[in-house]
C-alpha cells in the first residue's frame, strides 16, 4: 500500500523496535516511539481542559492535556504521570501530558497518536482485509461540514487528495476510517466515550450514510490501556451515541477495538492480522 499523500513517519517498524526493546515483544505489531524517553511526575490538577500541574522533582509546571474528553477514570491528584517535553522554542509550555497512571495501569492520554498508530499500520497492510485496497488518504473531506481520518482505494491513483465526488462517483471503490482514542476501562473493558460527544455521534451517521452509498466504512477504537480485553460504548454516559453505535455496526460498519500496550519508552498495538468483529 502506498501514500500518495505524504504522510510523516513516526512510528517505527516493529521489527526494529523488538531488538531493542524485548519487553514489548507480546504485542508484536507495531510500535510508537516516543523521541525521547518519558519523564516521571505527579498529576496534581486539570484545569481549563487543556492544561494540567504537574509536580516533577518538587517543582509544578504547566502541561498542554491532549485530550478533549473528560479522562474519566485516568485523573486522580497524586498519581503518578509521565510528560514529554519539547525543545521548541515557541511553545508557552514545554511539557505534553502523555500517559496518566490508572489503577491497574498506564493510560495514553494523547489523543494525537492514534492517528499516527494506525497509519503506521496500514502502510504495512497488518490486516489482512486491508491488502487488497492499493492507497490510503488522510483527512479526507466526506461532506461539506465533516473530514474522516483515512480513506483506503481499492484502485491504484496518482491523486493527491481525493475529493467528495469521487467517493460519490464510484463508492464502492473506497473504505472510510474514522479512529477513536480510548481511555476509559473499568473492571477489564475499556468503554468510549468519556463524555457525551456529538461530534463523535455525527462520524457514525455519517458512515451509515456512506455505507449506504456501497462504501466500505470501520471504526477504529483504540484504546490505549493494557488492562482492558473487552470493549463496549459508554451507554451510561452517551446512550444516544450507543444506540448510533449499534445502528452502525447492524448495516456493516466494521469495528475494530485495537488494544495497547503502554511503555515509558513507546506503545505497542496487539493485532493479529485480522480486524476484530
């Protein structure tokens, strides 16, 4: 498969991280590695969404949360946490909240690496469904008010983008992915969303619109907890998105919870070539 697009490489091939990093062999797909190894702190609070105090060495400083959602079960004032911090110079804030420890285990709160993750994966086609589409597309527009994360083409294309009306055009030709981070889990099932998402809610009507139109579409739950072997939508928190979700997945929306491992040094993705039911 290939990128028309270019997409910037971040994750590593899992092979290469294997020989260097032997713990995380049990999850043997891919890889992301941080640029640097973590840093160790202590959550003290989050405030304004975006922005949490953390104490590192005795001293707090201010840290961007990259998570929209409310991190429900991962925020706990005292837990330990861990941050990456950046050299770039026109940052306010040098540190990234990154993993928040849980009760039974670290939790990924950025809500960028998904993304990153399973790009990785579909450039080494780690499904077996997947190897039979030849491109794939970031951020595609799939109506006048909505992007998707990827779409995949079964025919080989030297576009650079691909736009509504080819999907309109021949449907049938494209798969819609739309990924979501996962951070909620209790009692061994990891469970989204954290908070009632209408945005979240318009991504499942708009892929039963498109699955009508004889698109292929998926969902991608990543969760990014090693506690959690079961996945569930939040009913008690969105019924309405839970309700949507089970539409979904009724007309043929695949869904496909990935499960994490989470490392101070990189996050590991469990698959085993085939996309979960």
């Amino acid at each position: 498969m290939t990128v028309k697009e270019p997409m910037q490489k971040i994750v590593k091939n899992h092979k290469d991280v294997q020989k260097s990093q032997n713990r995380l062999e049990p999850f043997d797909s891919f890889v992301y590695v941080y640029p640097s190894p973590l840093i160790e702190g202590v959550f003290v609070k989050r405030y304004k969404r975006f922005f949490a105090d953390i104490e590192i060495d005795g001293k707090v400083e201010v840290a961007v949360v990259p998570n929209t959602g409310s991190l429900k079960t991962c925020l706990e004032p005292g837990a330990p946490c861990r941050v990456s911090r950046s050299n770039d110079p026109k940052r306010k804030f040098s540190l990234t909240l990154e993993q928040m420890r849980a009760a039974h285990s670290w939790v990924g709160v950025n809500t960028h690496l998904p993304n990153r993750m399973v790009a990785c994966l579909l450039e080494n086609e780690s499904f077996a469904e997947w190897m039979s589409f030849r491109s794939f597309y970031p951020e595609v527009k799939i109506s006048a008010q909505s992007r998707i994360d990827f779409v995949l083409t079964k025919q080989p294309s030297e576009k650079k983008r691909i736009t509504i009306n080819d999907l309109e055009v021949n449907p049938h030709n494209f798969r819609l992915i739309e990924v979501k981070n996962v951070t909620m889990g209790e009692k061994g099932c990891a469970y989204f969303p954290d908070s009632v998402t209408e945005r979240g809610q318009k991504h499942l009507k708009e892929l039963m619109q498109w699955k009508a139109l004889g698109a292929e579409c998926e969902m991608i739950y990543l969760i990014q907890r090693d506690d959690c072997s079961n996945f569930e939508p939040a009913s008690l928190i969105d019924p309405v998105y839970t309700e949507l979700f089970h539409q979904a997945k009724k007309v043929g929306v695949k869904i496909t919870p990935l499960f994490a491992k989470i490392d101070s040094v990189g996050i590991s993705l469990k698959t085993n070539g085939e996309s979960a039911s």
